[in-house]
C-alpha cells in the first residue's frame, strides 16, 4: 500500500486514491476474498494519510459492497461476487437478460440525442454520408451493480425520437416492429481508462471486455451498431460448440 507503489491513480481527492488503489490490491490478488482488511490507523500508517482519508476509502469500499464490516471482528474483503453467465448464441437484450435472472435494471444517462454519425458508423450501418443517427450512451446497472457501459447507434429512420427509450432499446423497437432477428457480435480484451473504470467502479487498468454488435432486421438492413464495454469480473460468455459436418 506504501504510496509510490499506487502506479494507476494519481488524480483525484486522497481518499478517491485510496479507494482506487485498495480496489486494485483485490483485484490483483493482494487482499484476496475473505481476508482481512488491515485495521484504519495501520493504513494510516503505510500509506501517510490521515485517519478521515482512510476511513471515507473504506467507507466507500463498504458502499460498494467489497468490504464487509462484523462487529468486533474487524473489515473483511467481501467474496467475489458472482459472475453471470452469458449466452453467445440468443440475441437477447440488456434488460431481457437481467429480468431472466430476477434481476432489475437501472439506466444512467451518459448521452441521448440525434446526431452526424461518425465514419465508423457509416460503415457499420451502411449509411448515406447526409443520413443522421440516433445516439443512446448509458451506464446499465443490474441490482443497483454497474456491469456495461454501451453506446448504441441506430439509423434515424429506426428510432426517430431518442427519447422514447428510457429502460430498453429493444422493447422499442419490438413495438414499432423493429425487433433485431440476428447479430454479429465480436469481444476483445481491454484494460479499462480511467473514465470507463469510474463509472463501472472498478480500479483503473482493471480488465474489461470491448464487445461490438451490429444487429440486422428481418429484411436484412441493419437495426444498431452498438460498442460496449464490459467488467471483465462479472461475466462468463458461453457458447455451445457443434463439430461441424
Ligand atoms: C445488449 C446488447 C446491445 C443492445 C442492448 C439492448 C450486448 C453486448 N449488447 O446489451 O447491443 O443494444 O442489449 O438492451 O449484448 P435494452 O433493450 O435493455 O436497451
């Protein structure tokens, strides 16, 4: 924990630092599940700050639920929690696949609007240069737990009012009888930004997993061109393989 160790943050309040820097000795296996956290004054002491910076750093760590404090016994790094499973073969949608699993999602607005599209987007939703866009940025939550960031773009004609979305995409378009039949989807590995691990409440540098889908309607054309950004810790992607013929 010593401060020259802290290599990823370096902007932000001393207990926002802290905060990060403590995320990150989990991650990495420093502070594995179910051990202890060491007790507030002898972090003081490791990392040089006062004792109110440490404890608004744990304090968040408890809001997030990474530590969890017993009476008496001390703060304890709290069990991974568990990853979802993902399946690679169903076009499902964010909200669709929450609900299956008793869960309820929750949308932070990161951008809604009609737009210019990008030259990556004219090619992706074979475009018009003239055409316009619709844009929807959004932080998804499951449980009240930040698991994706995606940003979706789909051709005006598609959703002329943004606005009408406000929990899922795909339940929208359904009604207006847009309702994507099939995608192409491809996943990488990422190491997130600081502005992406912010927002998923992860550390700086923590693994992520860029994933693209380009969706297609019924009669061909394509429905979105959606780029998102996974926690690397909170998802297994499954497929079932067939050996081909
Ligand atoms: C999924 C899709 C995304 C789609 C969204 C619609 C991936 C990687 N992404 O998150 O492309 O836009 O579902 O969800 O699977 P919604 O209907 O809940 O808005």
């Amino acid at each position: 924990l010593a401060p020259d160790q802290w290599q990823s943050v370096r902007n932000g309040p001393l207990y926002a630092q802290l905060f990060q820097r403590l995320t990150e000795a989990m991650t990495q296996g420093l502070l594995p599940p179910g051990s202890t956290l060491p007790p507030e004054r002898e972090i003081a002491q490791l990392t040089a700050l006062s004792r109110v910076t440490v404890r608004r750093a744990v304090q968040m760590l408890v809001r997030d639920g990474l530590i969890v404090q017993k009476q008496g016994a001390g703060s304890f790094v709290a069990a991974a929690p568990v990853r979802l499973e993902q399946s690679m073969s169903r076009l499902t949608s964010f909200t669709e696949d929450m609900a299956r699993r008793g869960l309820t999602t929750t949308t932070r607005w990161l951008g809604r609007g009609v737009h210019d599209p990008s030259p990556d987007e004219v090619i992706a939703l074979g475009l018009r240069q003239e055409d316009r866009v619709a844009r929807l940025a959004r932080l998804r939550l499951a449980d009240d737990r930040p698991l994706a960031i995606e940003q979706a773009t789909l051709p005006l004609a598609l959703l002329p009012d943004p606005g009408q979305v406000t929990t899922s995409l795909y339940a929208v378009l359904a009604e207006d009888g847009h309702r994507p039949v099939r995608a192409l989807q491809k996943i990488s590995a990422v190491n997130l930004g600081a502005e992406d691990a912010t927002l998923l409440q992860v550390a700086t540098g923590a693994a992520g997993l860029r994933i693209e889908r380009i969706s297609y309607l019924e009669d061909g054309g394509v429905a979105e061109f959606t780029r998102s950004v996974y926690r690397g810790d909170a998802y297994n992607f499954v497929a079932e393989l067939r050996l081909s013929q």
